[in-house]
C-alpha cells in the first residue's frame, strides 16, 4: 500500500468538507428565496428545482428549508465546480446523515458539526475504500482501507493513521496481525508470508527485532533473537529432520559458541558438535593449523618445482615450427578448473604436437605438491 495515497486521500477529504462547510454557515446571511418566484420543475440532471432556496458567499446553491435564515433540515448544495452535499442541516451546519461528493472523492455516513464524523464509507479515485469510524473529517476508530489493488488494513485508526491493533492483508497473500504505527508493524504480531512460515515477536517500523519464534512450513523451528528478520544474537534452531542447534547467530546462521546435537548419530558415531562457529561452519583448530601449514610448504616448495618443471622442458628444434602450451588454472575453489586445464593440455599434446613442451600451473589441493601454482610471479 502507498500511504502517500491515503494522506492525499484524508487530506482531500478534508479540504472539501471544510470548503463546504464554510460555504454553507455562510448562508445564514443568504437572503432566501423569494416567494414570488416559481418553484416549478427541477434542475435537468440534478432532481434539485430551477431555483434555489438561498445562495452562498461563494456561489454555492442551497436547495432546502431554511430556519431562522439559517440551513436546516434536509437539503442539498452544490457548487459550480462540482462539489455537492445533499443530506441533513443543522444551525447552518451539515449535520446528521449526508453524502460529500467532488470530482475526485466520495463520502456517504454521519456528520457533526460540519465534519465527517461518525460511521461513513469514502471512496477515492483510485479506487481505494474505506469503511468504518471517522472523527475531525479523518479515519478514527474501528475501520477497514482497501486499496484498488485488493491490500487491506483493518483494525484502528487515529488521526488518520493505521494506529493500534489490527490486520494488515497484502495483495500477494502475506498476512500481519498484531499492533501498529503509522501503517507498519509495531510491537508485538504475527506475521505470515506468502510461503507459510510463520513469525511471531516483537516487530519495529515493520522489521522483525528481538526476541521472536520462526515456524517453518517445511518444519524447521527457530526461537530466539532476530535482526532484520535474520536469525541474530542467542537462539535455538531446529531442523525438519531434528537436528538441533543452540548458541550464537549472525546475519541468518550458526555464529559464535554453539553445540548442534544430531538426531541420528553420524557415521563416525558422534552425536553432537561443540565448539565455535563462524559463518555456518564449525572451526577445527588442528585442521586449521594443518592448511596454514600446507600453505606454508606449498608455497615454499614452488620456486623448486617451478624449476623443475621448466628445466624439463624439450629444447628447441631449429628449422622447425616449435609450438609451447602454458595453460593456467588460477581458481582453486572447484577442481572443475583443474580438469579443464588437464584435458586442454591433453588435446595439444595429441593434436598439435606439444608434449614435452607444455607447463601447466594449478591451484589444487590434488596437485600442490606436483604441480607449480598460479602465481603472479609463476606467471612471469
């Protein structure tokens, strides 16, 4: 929903009802109708008679009984550019049972003391509707706003505002219950997208923070503290398979001091994991001191075998077209690179005669200790 388009709405709302209401206190100074005047026929396309009872300041033409020179009872005004009110007067006022159209809104319900007040309906021209409570010519109390686009807000309204508890139903399905402010989520709901999942807890301008309990259509459980709608701070994570999790979080996964219990044990038989998670994975300190070291060697072994491999190079044969391959595969993330630079340099050495003179450099965890790496100075 656009709440831009609500304002303009409550605001349109009250620039003509206050236009009209000032129109029409005016003509208790009107004089009225005279009675030598025939009251014949009506107004083509107006049902209003050919001459009106008393006229405003403003132009306005006022069709109905007068007390005291001021507007009273039933009747209706309307103005040249197209604004009408026909229902109950009271001292001048509209007051009672009416209906306000313009050329850009709709308002049909109660007045008081020249407002919109009461329960009515209004309907702007963007097809927006609401129903329910107003007060001072705003929404005010039990109501229900729907856009053209079928998103509905129902529940309280103050001032104007989608203020309190109630229901907030968007186009795509989604669904938040609970307590608001200014048209977004504030304190203490539900909300329900538009997969199924479930959250409950303490929402603030419309984002998920502090404590809070995710129920995952496809099972999965989660309790504990969010973020911006991610799983952040201490909470308990269980799987749709049982698995469970329960220690820290950052940004939507495991993250700090943890334990994740199986709810089978593994192949090797463990039963849980403890330790320290960082960014979803658990860290193994002596597995972690083994890859530095590897690094290490690698690195302090590729001079030696960058020689190696070079010095074992064919040497040139004069008189005769020499063709070199130097293929590098410098991601070492998937070994897929490692292969594609294994079978190119396969089909050169069958197909344009390259063998012995073909040097390949890979970064591989396979190939360290073998094959020189893809270095900015191996490549030199």
């Amino acid at each position: 929903m656009e709440t831009t388009k609500m304002m303009r709405l409550i605001s349109m709302a009250g620039a003509i009802l206050l236009l009209a209401f000032s129109s029409a206190a005016s003509a208790g100074n009107a004089a009225p109708k005279s009675a030598s005047l025939p009251a014949a026929s009506s107004s083509p396309g107006t049902g209003a008679p050919l001459h009106p009872d008393a006229l405003t300041a403003d132009g306005g033409k006022y069709y109905g009984p007068l007390v005291d020179g001021k507007l009273h009872g039933t009747g209706m005004i309307e103005w040249a550019n197209g604004i009408r009110y026909e229902g109950e007067f009271e001292h001048g006022q509209f007051s009672g049972k009416g209906k306000l159209k313009s050329t850009s809104f709709e308002y049909e319900g109660e007045f008081r003391n020249g407002m919109m007040a009461g329960h009515g309906r209004s309907v702007g021209t963007d097809g927006a509707v609401y129903v329910g409570q107003f007060a001072n010519q705003l929404f005010h109390g039990h109501g229900r706003y729907e856009t053209a686009g079928k998103e509905s807000y129902e529940g309280d309204f103050v001032k104007g505002e989608f203020d309190g508890n109630g229901v907030h139903q968007r186009s795509d399905g989604s669904r938040h219950a609970g307590s608001f402010r200014d048209w977004r989520a504030h304190g203490l709901g539900t909300y329900t997208d538009t997969k199924g999942n479930i959250y409950e807890g303490v929402f603030a301008d419309g984002d998920l923070n502090g404590k809070a309990r995710l129920s995952g259509k496809d099972g999965r459980r989660y309790e504990g503290e969010f973020r911006n709608w991610q799983y952040h701070g201490q909470g308990v994570f269980r799987a749709a398979n049982g698995d469970e999790y329960k220690g820290g979080f950052a940004y939507g996964v495991f993250d700090g001091n943890g334990t994740y219990t199986y709810a089978r044990p593994q192949k090797d038989g463990r039963v849980k994991d403890v330790g320290t998670w960082r960014y979803g994975r658990l860290e193994d300190p002596a597995a972690e001191r083994q890859a530095k070291d590897n690094v290490e060697i690698a690195l302090y072994n590729q001079n030696a075998l960058l020689a190696r491999t070079l010095a074992a190079l064919s040497p040139r044969e004069p008189g005769k077209i020499n063709l070199y391959l130097l293929a590098v595969g410098g991601d070492g993330s998937q070994e897929v690179f490692r292969r594609e630079v294994e079978f190119v340099r396969t089909q050169f050495d069958r197909d344009f005669g390259t063998q012995g003179r073909s040097v390949a450099l890979i970064n591989s965890r396979s190939t360290v200790a073998k094959v020189p790496m893809a270095t900015l100075t191996s490549g030199l």
